[in-house]
C-alpha cells in the first residue's frame, strides 16, 4: 500500500482531520509540531494512505530529530507523553510503518520511535519489526463527576488538606499567558531541575509554545507575599486539558501550592466543558510524583513506547554511579550555565 508525505504545517487536511479523528491530541497538533521546529529544528511530517486529492482518513506523524551527538531518527513525537498513531485499524498504521521503514532505510535514520496512548494486539507487533522499548505509567483523570465528588476524591491529607492550608495562608492565585507569569514560572522551573540534576527547558521552548497556542497554553502560579511558591503549566484541545510542566519552591511546599493549583486547574477545567485531565507520563521509579497523581484520584494505566529499526539511543539509568555523579555536578552549576546546558542539550534529546 503506497503511503504520502503531508506538511502537518502548510496542508489545512491536517487540522480538518484532527477536529473529526476521536485520538487526536494537542501533541498532534499544529501549533505544538511548530513550536518542535521553531525550537528544536525538528521537521514534522505525516504519512498517510489517503491520496493528495482527497480527505485525509489516517497519518501518523513524526519529527525528523537529526542530531551530530545522539544520531538520526524519527519520533512521534519529540517531548510529547504520547501520541497515538490515527488510525482506525493496526493494519492501516503497521502499513505505513512498513513504508516509513523503507524510508529510514534511504535516510540513513537509526530507528522509529511510536509513543501510541492506546495500542491493538500488542503480541502482533514484533511480527510487524516493532519492538517495546521504554515503559511509564500514564495518569488520566475523569472530569465527568461533580465538584464536590472530585474534591472528596481527593486524599484527604495529602491533597485536601493542603489546599485547605493553601486557602488559610490566602496563596495569592494567577493564571495566564503573560511575561510577568512567564518569569515567575521559568524562575521556579530552573529551581526545580536543579534539585532533579537536569537542566532545564529553553526559555525560548516555553516562549514558542505561548505563541503558537494561545488560549490553549495556561500557566498558572501560586504566590505567598508575591513570592511565587509553586507554578503549573497546562495546554487544552478539545475536551482534554493536559498538564504539561510543574515546578516549586520547596521552602514553601508546606504550604500547599502544588495541590492547590491541581484543584484551580480542575474547576476551571469543569467550568469550560472538559471531560478529562491528561496527568501526563511518569518514570516508573518516581514513586513520589507516580503517589501525588494516584492521591489526585486519578487512574493509572502504562503507556509504552515502540521501536522500529536497528539504533537505539543510549539511555543511563537514574540510579547508575554516573547519572548520580552528574545530578551531583548540575546541582552545583550557576544559573545561567545551567540555562546555557538546557539551550544546547535538549535539542539532542526529543
């Protein structure tokens, strides 16, 4: 079966058919694949059995990630927690599978990255060359009950108790898409990869993204005594709001923002409709944070990824000797080295 290559950016079919396509996400869309680029560099791309002349009816899309460090491959997608293959039967998208294994033959790319949210007859995949490569879990939480139900789903002392605390010390609420947040926001985020051992993000990534979404980009900030203790970042497509990057002050996480703002993001979310809150990918060793979302009443499921072609790309272990060594060695580094490593690094990473 012959499979074409659409421009996710230049051919209108592609947002036509995300609107109709019931497993289209934000990951999917225009505005996050033009912020992969506009940062990154990264060239997106979609196949698709649907002849130019007509509407789209499947595509499964990629980033091009080109790197002189980490190699040549394809990923759908590039710091996307998933990002389903759109498609209404494994044999349509294991068909342009096969086509796009061709092609990173051609290329010279390593390996196919898929990072599907749901997945058919998974025991049939390695007969299609498709092997599992990473797990996490995903955590998904339901918006269709009431306020009051999802409060008292709430852990009462972790979460309930906190936001309660957080309303008694009267945290001063924003949320928006403004410079001012975007500071308060990006301070708090290099913060918190400090204590994690990693750089942070590209201010520029962050700046990319509020332009190309809009209203569908919220950053949210809690501050005590305009001081901001805590700052979530969420993005929203269709009936879905996923929340995307978090960070904080751990001085002040007694004082409760973190939940806090969850609970922010969860009425306002009922307010406009959504049905669901996308909790995003947790490392399955990250029991703290896996904990906090379960306590969110959340359900958890696991989310893995594929992989097709011969590379992979090396990955060390958060508790190895090494990657200890250098979180040790990143939680020493001023700001603005830190910031510098973030802004060279990431771009070999998606």
């Amino acid at each position: 079966m012959t499979a074409y290559p659409v421009d996710p950016l230049e051919n209108p079919r592609w947002d036509d058919f995300l609107l109709q396509h019931r497993s289209a996400s934000v990951f999917h869309t225009r505005e996050w694949l033009w912020a992969l680029r506009e940062t990154y560099g990264y060239r997106p791309v979609v196949y698709t059995t649907s002849p130019p002349d007509g509407p789209l009816e499947n595509g499964l899309v990629f980033c091009e990630v080109r790197s002189w460090i980490t190699g040549w491959r394809m990923v759908s997608l590039p710091f996307s927690d998933h990002c389903d293959p759109l498609a209404d039967s494994p044999t349509e998208w294991t068909d342009i599978l096969s086509h796009v294994r061709e092609h990173i033959g051609r290329q010279g790319f390593r390996y196919v990255e898929i990072r599907p949210f749901s997945i058919w007859q998974p025991e049939g995949l390695a007969g299609r060359g498709l092997q599992a490569s990473e797990t996490f879990y995903l955590h998904m939480l339901s918006l269709q009950p009431s306020l009051e139900v999802l409060f008292r789903n709430l852990h009462k002392d972790c979460i309930q108790r906190k936001v309660r605390r957080a309303e008694r010390e009267e945290l001063r609420y924003q949320q928006g898409r403004s410079e001012s947040l975007l500071r308060n926001f990006y301070l708090l985020l290099v913060q918190t990869r400090r204590r994690q051992g990693l750089p942070p993000q590209p201010l520029q990534w962050f700046r990319n993204l509020i332009a190309s979404m809009g209203d569908q980009l919220t950053i949210r900030v809690a501050s005590k005594d305009d001081h901001p203790v805590a700052a979530i970042l969420t993005l929203s497509f269709k009936d879905t709001i996923t929340y995307k990057y978090g960070c904080s002050d751990e001085r002040f996480n007694h004082l409760g923002g973190t939940p806090f703002l969850f609970w922010k993001t969860i009425q306002e979310a009922k307010a406009q409709g959504m049905s669901q809150l996308d909790l995003g990918r947790s490392e399955m060793d990250n029991i703290g944070l896996i904990k906090f979302k379960d306590r969110l009443g959340a359900c958890r499921m696991d989310l893995k990824y594929y992989r097709l072609g011969l590379g992979t790309m090396p990955k060390m272990l958060p508790s190895s000797p090494k990657a200890q060594l250098l979180k040790r060695c990143v939680g020493h580094l001023p700001d603005t080295i830190l910031i510098a490593a973030g802004k060279l690094l990431y771009r070999h990473i998606g």
